[in-house]
C-alpha cells in the first residue's frame, strides 16, 4: 500500500500535466468511452489488491452492501468483499484529495509539507484497514 500510493503521488508530481489531464476537472456533459472506464477499473483493481491483503473489517455495512452490489452489476466475478471497496473508494479520494491539492498548488502558502500530509493520510488508511491506531 505505502509503495502504491507513493508512486501514485511521485508520478504526479513529476507529471503534473499529465496528472490534471486525467484527473482534473471533468468536462460537463462528458461520457469517457467504454474503454477507458475499464483502464480505470483495472487500476482501482491494483489498490484494491493491498487493500484486501489488509483484511478489513467492515465498519458501514450498507454503504459497503451499496459498492458490493453495484459492482457485482458490472462485473458479477469480483473478487472484492464490501468492506474492501469501501477502504478503496474512501482511500482513494482521500489520495486523490491530497495530491490534487498539492499538485495545484493549494498548499504552498500553507507553511507544511505535504508529503507529510500525505504520509499520514496512507497511514490513517492501513490503520483503518487493519483495525490499528494510526502513529
């Protein structure tokens, strides 16, 4: 998990443009084709995978049923319990919260570092995952 999400932030600092151009703001209206939704599941996928070696207990059962089941519409051979999905989707926006700030710029004035932010964000989510308090 810690080696994932700091390639994942690594990458968009050094790729910022590239970065923005995937995950900045959505154009209105906009439907991304069928393959690319797909590239994306596959790449939820990777950080689902040490998200479930972490083995998490489940800790909002019908939001968790809600993500169990609408994934099981498009692909009813996942492999991802609810609990699974929730730390993935939760743990991937706060990554993607963190990271989109920094590679903004929203945090220059701010008088912190954010790769300290960010490393305790990673943290909190293993902690989460592990039924652990976070250091």
């Amino acid at each position: 998990m810690r080696a994932l999400t700091r390639a994942f932030r690594e990458w968009a600092l050094a790729q910022p443009h590239r970065y923005l151009l995937l995950f900045g703001t959505p154009v209105p209206g906009y439907e991304a084709p069928a393959h690319t939704t797909q590239a994306a599941t596959r790449t939820l996928g990777a950080f689902l995978e040490p998200i479930a070696a972490l083995h998490p207990g489940s800790r909002a059962a019908v939001l968790e049923g809600q993500f169990e089941a609408g994934l099981a519409d498009r692909d009813p051979d996942h492999p991802w319990s609810g609990p699974v999905l929730r730390l993935g989707v939760t743990g991937w926006t706060r990554m993607h919260g963190v990271v989109s700030l920094e590679v903004e710029g929203h945090f220059t004035q701010m008088g912190f570092d954010p790769g300290l932010l960010f490393e305790a964000e990673v943290e909190s989510l293993i902690a989460e995952a592990t039924g652990s308090e976070a250091g």
